[in-house]
C-alpha cells in the first residue's frame, strides 16, 4: 500500500465557475476519472462550513460540469469559483483508481493518490530557481506525468510550466507529510532563460560621453 497523508480530508476538485444559467458549475477534478469526482459521496468545503452533494452532468476540457445541492441559478454557481471541494479520507478506495505509481527501487512500487500529490512544494535539484507547484497529474499512456508550475520571475503572476515524468529519476524524494517533493528535471526539459534585452539607452549615452570627450 502506499503513502497516504495524515489528515482527514481530500481535495478532489475545485470549482471554475458557473456553466450555463441553471445553477451548473464547472469542477476541475483532481481524480484520474474526472467525472467519478461525483463518486464519493458529500463533498465539502475546506472550513467545512458547506457541504454538497454533486450530480455530474458530463466531461469537458477543463473537468467536469454538475450540479451542486443548493444552487439553483447562475449567480450562486459564480459565487463559489474558486471553492476547493473535498471528501473524506475514508471515503476514497484503497489505492486502486485516482493513482500514480512510481518505482521505489529497494522498496518495490509505490502509489500515491492523485490528490496527495497536487499542490506539493517542488525543490528543485538541478539549480537554484524557485520553487514549483504539482499542479496536475496525468497519464497519456505511457506513465504518469507530473505538471509543475513555477513563477517566470520573481514576484510575477507569469508561470513556467513542465510535465515532470514521474519517476525515481526525475522525482528522488516524496515527502508527504512534509508537503514537498525534489525534482530532478531530465536534460532538455526545462525552459531557456529568456535572453537579456539589449540597454539601447545605456549604450547611447556611452556614445555621448564619448563624442562629447567625457
């Protein structure tokens, strides 16, 4: 069996918004199958102060559309964008669907939910850059693919993106319970620098001084 985190609940989805004008919302599911994101019984908020029940209508690009016991029109399906749905612990099925694998060497394979693995820290190894984000997990077929997301710079809302594959090679450590995992990216991965600008300003003015004879 694999690694689980110590706490009760489980994010499995986040609503996106209002989809059409019947009180349905768009859920971005963190389960492998996104529609069995309605398979888990009462969903609630993170304060659990909310709870719902979700009918899921049918799959999009983006997840999933439903509706939520309790929203009846477009305007309280726009007020809960943003809102983390989660489940309880108990309510998930042993490791089995919602997994990644990965390769634990000495310790044979391991699994981990999708959900235990989005929203981890992301130490990077290669070189000093700033942390990342699991954003998504995925599986194209031929093994499962880590998203990681991280800031084009300092304090900007630009991010970087990669899929990470998801393999002792490239992630080291998993840890849990401390919220991060380590990250070895393979080589040719990883976005370039964007090039320097040219300081035209900077340059003109050294021709001044220089016509000038300062």
């Amino acid at each position: 069996m694999g690694a689980r985190r110590s706490t009760e609940l489980v994010c499995v989805g986040v609503i996106s918004g209002a989809f059409g004008v019947d009180g349905q919302v768009k859920i971005k599911s963190f389960t492998a199958v996104p529609e069995d994101i309605g398979a888990y019984g009462t969903l609630v908020t993170e304060d659990r102060n909310a709870s719902f029940t979700l009918k899921v209508n049918r799959t999009i690009k983006e997840g999933v559309t439903g509706y939520l016991s309790g929203i009846t029109d477009r305007e309280q399906a726009n007020a809960l964008r943003g809102i983390k749905l989660f489940v309880s612990r108990d309510a998930l099925p042993e490791l089995a669907a919602d997994t990644a694998k990965i390769d634990a060497q000495e310790q044979g394979e391991q699994e981990y939910y999708h959900a235990d693995l989005v929203g981890l820290t992301v130490r990077w190894l290669d070189q000093p850059r700033s942390n990342g984000t699991v954003k998504a997990v995925f599986d194209f077929g031929a093994g499962d693919l880590l998203e990681i997301i991280w800031p084009v710079a300092q304090n900007s809302d630009e991010m970087h993106s990669i899929l990470l594959p998801f393999d002792r090679e490239s992630v080291p450590e998993i840890r849990l319970a401390e919220g991060y995992i380590t990250a070895m990216p393979p080589v040719g991965l990883m976005p370039k620098p964007a090039a320097k600008k040219r300081r035209h300003k900077a340059r003109k003015r050294k021709e001044n001084d220089r016509d000038s004879g300062k």
